[in-house]
C-alpha cells in the first residue's frame, strides 16, 4: 500500500465542528456539531480524526463503551480519500483504543448497501447477528436496513 501521509489524533468536545464536517462530507444525513459535541457528554466516548499530510481532516470514527461494550456509534472517509487504507487505520484505533479500555466486545450498524464498509468489517472478523429493518433514510428518500455486527476484543 502507497504511504499517503495519513495519521490519526485523539479528539473530543472541542473537535466538534471538525467532525461534524467531515461526517456532513461522508453521509446523507450528517449530524451537527452540537450532536457530536452532545457525545462527549457521555462517559466512555472517544473519538478520532483521520488528517492527511497536508493537515486536512480526511476521515473520522466515534464509539462509546458501556460496560464490556463498545459501541461503533459512527466512521467515515471522505470520498477522495476512500480505497487509501484510511478506513482501516480508523477501525484499528476503535479497536486498539475500545481493548485498551476494557472492551470485550465491539458492535455497530452498517447500511446494507455500503459493501466497502461490509467487506472492511468482515475482513477484521465482525459477524452479522441481526439486521434492522428500514433503519436507514438513503438520498432518494429510499430506506435501507441495517446489518448489526459484532466483534470480541
């Protein structure tokens, strides 16, 4: 894989509007900064920004541990910058940082039609164990299910 510069910092409370543009840049229906900032109110959340070499944030991951759990509450990667590896180095830092805290578990929802975030997932070994009907609005108005999957640390 092509070395693109990428890295990934720690954020919080104060990195709201950062990660409310970015995740306004990877899904229909972003959240406000004033949702990512409600986040952070909450125990057990931690977040990170994926930056390129030019300081740019490119990507984003948001989860929270409740217990032995921890939930992948949201990740994405700009557009541009998809198919660079930023993608997994976001979801290895959820899973380093969820193990570091005691996680035994990780679990998220993802589209049934986002198929790079599918494959991503597997490869890392999620495993599907429920599916959320009409969980998602997509851009045509559309609803799309989700696929719950879930993870041991």
């Amino acid at each position: 894989m092509v070395d693109h510069g990428y890295h990934i910092h720690p954020v919080g409370r104060g990195h709201a509007k950062a990660l409310s543009e970015v995740h306004k840049g990877c899904f229909f229906k972003g959240w406000s900064h004033l949702e990512f900032e409600s986040f952070f109110e909450r125990a057990g959340v931690f977040a990170g920004l994926a930056y390129d070499k030019k300081q740019r944030p490119v990507g984003f991951v948001l989860c929270w541990i409740i217990e032995d759990q921890c939930d992948l509450l949201s990740m994405g990667v700009l557009e541009e910058n998809r198919r660079d590896g930023v993608g997994q180095m976001l979801l290895d830092y959820a899973l380093a940082n969820a193990t570091s805290l005691g996680a035994k578990y990780m679990m998220l929802e993802v589209n049934i039609n986002n198929t790079a975030a599918h494959t991503l997932y597997e490869s890392q070994g999620f495993e599907k164990f429920s599916v959320r009907k009409g969980y998602y609005t997509n851009a045509d108005g559309t609803l799309a299910d989700a696929v719950c999957m879930r993870k041991a640390l």
